[in-house]
C-alpha cells in the first residue's frame, strides 16, 4: 500500500484539461498541465468536491466493485443511512435490505443502527468530560484530513470513537460470527458508500490500526440492480420477509447534516456542511471563538453523507426522502438497551486506538531561513503577475502559481498575460531592428536637410 | 561582533490598512498570516497564538480607532505583531487587561464583539507586550513571540 492512496483520481480520457477543478479544490491540490489535470496527492482529502465541478466526468472516485465479494464466504452490506433516500419508489426501509441479499450479500447491517451506538458513546465521553471541549465529530474522514493539514491543534478534540462505518462492521462481524461459526477472516464486511473519503478511509484508517471494513462499494455500481430486486420484492407482496431493520429514526438521521448533533444531544452543538463552510468555521474556532460551544458536527458535503459524490439523487429531494424515512423508523424501538450501550461504553470497544496524527505539507523548506527567502520570492513574482486569478496557467491563482514557480514546477511564462507583454516587448524589439537599415542605404534627403 | 551585527537575517514583513469598523480585516489578515506562517513550516502551537493575537489587536483598531495598519514580522527568531492607529487612546491600561473590562459601545456588543477578553487574550498568547497609548492621539501595540522559546 502506498502512502497516499486516493480513492479520487482522474480519467485521463475524459479530462479536457479545463480548470474548472482547480479553483474549487479546498486544498489548491490541482494542477493542469499539458492539457490534462493531476492531482498532488499530498494535498488531496478526497472531499470529491473535484468530482462535482468537472463538467466531463473526468474525476472519478475509485471504489470496489461487487466481485470483492467472492473473496469471503460469508458477506455482509453495510448501508449507509443516506443510501435509503435513493430511491422513489420505497415506502420502507425493509424492502432495500432485502434487495441488497438478493444481490449477493449474506447479510445486512445498517450504519444507521451502528451510528446510534456512536451517537451514545460521544454523548458519555462529553458528558463525563474526557475529552477537551469542544468535541470534533469523528465521522466524515475528509473533514479529519483537512484537519491534519491545516488545523492540526484542533485535532486533539476529535472524538476518540471509530466511525458508524467502522463500528458496523465490527458489530455485523460479531454477529455473523456467533449466527454462523465461520472465523473472522470468513467474513467479509462491505460498506455501501456515497462517499470516495470512506474508501480511502478503510485503505489508510486514521484512528485505527486496522479497518474492519473489507471492502466499499460506491452506491452508482449497485443502484441499477437494486432498483430491479425493489421491484421484484413489491410485486411479491404476500411473501412473508424476515425482519432485518433494527435502526430508529434517530440513527437514520446521520444522512442529512445535524443529523448526529441531534442523536449525540450533548450540550450545545453546531452542525456545518459544505467543505468551503467548515473552514471558514474552522478559522474562527482555530482563534479561540465559539467557546460557548460543546460539540462540532463538521460534514464536507453540503447537506451531509446524503450530498454525497456517489449518491444518485440531489441532495435536496434525498433529504425530503430521508425525513420521511426517519419518521417512520422513529416509531420502532431502540435496538440496543441503554445497559449494553453502557456496557460497551465501559469496555471501550469502539474507542479509537490510534492519535491522528498532523501532517506538514505546506511549507515552502524544511529550513526556515530558506522558506522565509522562497516566501519572499513567491511574494516578488505574486505582486508581478496580473491578479486576474483566471487559472490558465494550470494553476488556480496567481498566488498559487507564484508558489508553483518557486517549487519549480511552473514558469512565470505559463501565465498568459506574461507572456503576451513578453510576445510584445519581442515584437516591438524586432520592429525597431527592423527600421534600422544598412547605412548604404540611408535616406539622402535627411542628410541635406541635416546640413 | 562587528561582523555579526551585519548578518543578514531573513525575514518577512506583512502589512494591512484597517479602517475603522471594519471588522472583516482582522479574519482576514489572521487567515492570510496563517497561512504564510504554515508555509514557513513554524510549529502549529505558535501559528496559533499569532493569529489570535493579530485577530484581537485588529479587532480591537477596528472597534476603537478612526484608521490604524498591522504590521507583522517574522524571522527564525521571533515574531513581532505591531498594530498602530490613530484613535482614542486607552485611559486605563491595567484597567483595559482585566478580562471582562471593555469600552465597546453598546452596538459593537450587540453584534457579538467587544467582550472585554481583546487584551487579555493577547497578553495570555504573546511573551512580550508593549503598549504605548497617548489619550485623544491613538495607541501603539507590540507584541512578540519567541519562536525557540517555552511559553507558559
């Protein structure tokens, strides 16, 4: 595995070398050059907003595919709580369950039920303050990773419980254990993902050794073939199904933004969505402001997990799909008793084994005294170029290319301006050589008239 | 020593105008100075401190003064953040340090600034601070930070 594995990369074909993804990037980690974007996988927090601006579909999100599954000998889907606001035509949450086990799987537990527990665990940890306030939800991975590169202090307040995501698979994992005999390896895990970050989550987990989760599946590569089971399942209505929804509404409620805030219910809480939104909010907590504030549910994607880059649906009529679906799981029972989520509060089962850890990536040299002399030519070449920010250098704005120049990576002649007034100057050079004529051939009247 | 007092000492000087109640200057000169500082590769902590700092003092021209610049400067050694302005002056000093004092009037504090923790945050986050105040003239604040030095 390398160190940098991304689950967002580019269709070389389809990249018609625009910039339209370079100046929506968070991180500036795109560059176009030589007619095609590249991705500088340092930077990249696979928050897929790449994704939703090329008007190609040349960024892609890598994911597995279904043939992961002939891996294992038993297997289960996890879903994610946003997956069930996909689709029109269902009345209940029962009816996907079932589809996705007509599909292949073995199993099914929902991320909706595992997000409860989570929910829980933030609300005890925070209630019985061990950790530092404001609490960081743990939740959307490329918030963590915008984090480590540019709030780094902030990350030691990030709840220490795994994802709902990683918590399923733990738990579906036992289940299945005890439900089948078979040995962990046996079993395989698979999350059904709106989300690119979650795949390179499982790949390089932040706050765990080693992810639970054996495989993500992005929800476009199964949607066709659960639209078919959904319909198959309703036309053979008086089948008796055995029952496989456990989540209530409240564990459902984490597809949509504030979702997790309502379930933690501890203290004050802010919800932000849209990776844009979190760091401007991120630069007034870094100040010190907002300490009135309890816990922080921080989502890159506008609208949350049910915005994701993968999910079908705009994140509007999800959510209106959502809603509905969380009222009608709010009438169900907890699954879980308050005793064993104490139970597994006390045993820490769920806790995070691992610091995140902060990661240096944007200075300029490891030598301050040299960052400072680049600084200062970044400076110099910044305030020579022409402001307009237009991105035609590949780069996604002045500053930025600036920057680029001093890396060594672009010329200031990338800039188009600049070398329109270097085109000139040459132009203008050339004419004046061209008026200057062999004295042979000078004009006789000029010297009479000099006399 | 004559030598040395000729080295040539990197460095990098960031200025801003603010004028008065214009509170977006002071996020946005913090922001920008993060970043820089981000880039010179200085440790998280210390990037911290400096933006409050330089948050607090801007914020606190843009509040009391008529018209004032941030002006900060950084070396290997130290980071200095110097806000100059024509304005009021501060009356009371020792006053204007405790937290919880403030002389915002009543709108600054309605719009959520002004809560009296300007001066004592920037006290708390710097190792030096020098503040140079003339009443009805305007005030001077320096503050440095140590980039090789513990802070309590």
């Amino acid at each position: 595995m390398t160190e940098y594995f991304h689950s967002v990369r580019l269709d070389f074909e389809k990249c018609k070398g625009c910039t339209n993804c370079i100046k929506r990037c968070p991180m500036e980690a795109i560059r176009v050059h030589e007619g095609k974007a590249t991705i500088m996988q340092e930077r990249c927090i696979d928050c897929g907003e790449c994704i939703r601006a090329c008007p190609n579909h040349a960024k892609i999100s890598v994911t597995d595919t279904l043939d992961i599954l002939n891996d294992y000998k038993y297997r289960i889907a996890l879903p994610a709580p946003s997956f069930f606001a996909q689709f029109k035509e269902v009345e209940n949450v029962e009816c996907v369950l079932h589809a996705l086990l007509n599909i292949g799987f073995d199993d099914v537990f929902e991320v909706a039920l595992a997000a409860e527990v989570v929910g829980f665990l933030i609300h005890q940890y925070i209630k019985d303050n061990k950790i530092k306030k404001p609490v960081f939800s743990s939740a959307c991975p490329a918030v963590l990773r915008l984090m480590q590169i540019k709030y780094p202090d902030l990350l030691e307040q990030v709840a220490p419980v795994l994802t709902p995501m990683e918590v399923a698979a733990r738990m579906a994992k036992e289940d299945a254990m005890k439900k089948t005999g078979l040995s962990y390896e046996d079993i395989g895990a698979f999350f059904i993902s709106p989300c690119p970050a979650k795949v390179t989550e499982m790949r390089n987990p932040m706050n765990t050794k080693h992810s639970a989760v054996n495989g993500v599946i992005g929800v476009s590569l199964i949607y066709k073939d659960i639209i078919k089971q959904i319909l198959a399942i309703k036309s053979k209505k008086n089948e008796d199904y055995e029952k496989l929804h456990k989540a209530t509404g409240l564990g459902m409620a984490w597809g949509y933004v504030t979702g997790e805030s309502k379930n933690v219910d501890m203290g004050k809480a802010l919800a932000v969505s849209g990776i844009h939104n979190v760091i401007s909010l991120l630069e007034e907590i870094e100040r010190g402001e907002l300490k009135d504030v309890d816990f922080f549910e921080l989502q890159a994607c506008t609208g949350g997990c049910v915005g994701g880059p993968l999910n079908i649906h705009n994140l509007f009529v999800g959510r209106v799909r959502l809603r509905e679906l969380i009222k009608k799981c709010g009438i169900q029972a907890p699954y879980y008793t308050d005793k064993q989520l104490i139970d597994l509060y006390k045993r820490a089962h769920f806790e995070a084994t691992e610091p995140i850890k902060p990661k240096t990536i944007m200075h300029l040299d490891e030598d301050m005294s040299q960052a400072i002399l680049k600084l200062e030519q970044v400076d110099k070449i910044a305030s020579e170029l022409p402001g307009l920010d237009c991105g035609a250098c590949g780069s996604p704005n002045c500053r930025a290319l600036a920057e680029d120049i001093v890396r060594g990576v672009a010329f200031e002649t990338d800039c188009v301006i600049k070398l329109r007034e270097k085109v000139k100057t040459l132009a203008e050079e050339i004419l004046d050589l061209a008026r200057i004529v062999p004295p042979s051939m000078g004009d006789s009247s000029k010297k009479i008239e000099e006399k | 020593m004559l030598n040395n007092s000729f080295r040539f000492t990197p460095h990098i000087t960031l200025e801003f105008k603010i004028e008065e109640k214009d509170f977006f200057i002071a996020s946005e000169s913090a922001s920008r100075i993060k970043k820089t500082l981000q880039q010179l590769g200085i440790k998280q902590d210390i990037i911290k401190r400096t933006a409050i700092i330089i948050y607090e003092a801007a914020m606190n021209v843009a509040i009391h003064a008529i018209h004032g610049a941030l002006k900060v400067y950084v070396d290997p050694e130290v980071i200095s953040v110097v806000t100059e302005d024509v304005g009021p002056g501060i009356e009371n000093v020792e006053l204007a340090m405790k937290e919880g004092y403030s002389t915002a009037p009543q709108e600054i504090r309605e719009m959520g600034f002004g809560a009296g923790m300007g001066l004592p945050n920037i006290k708390q986050c710097s190792d030096e601070l020098v503040i140079d105040t003339k009443i009805g003239e305007g005030t001077t604040l320096k503050a440095k930070i140590y980039l090789n030095k513990n802070h309590e």
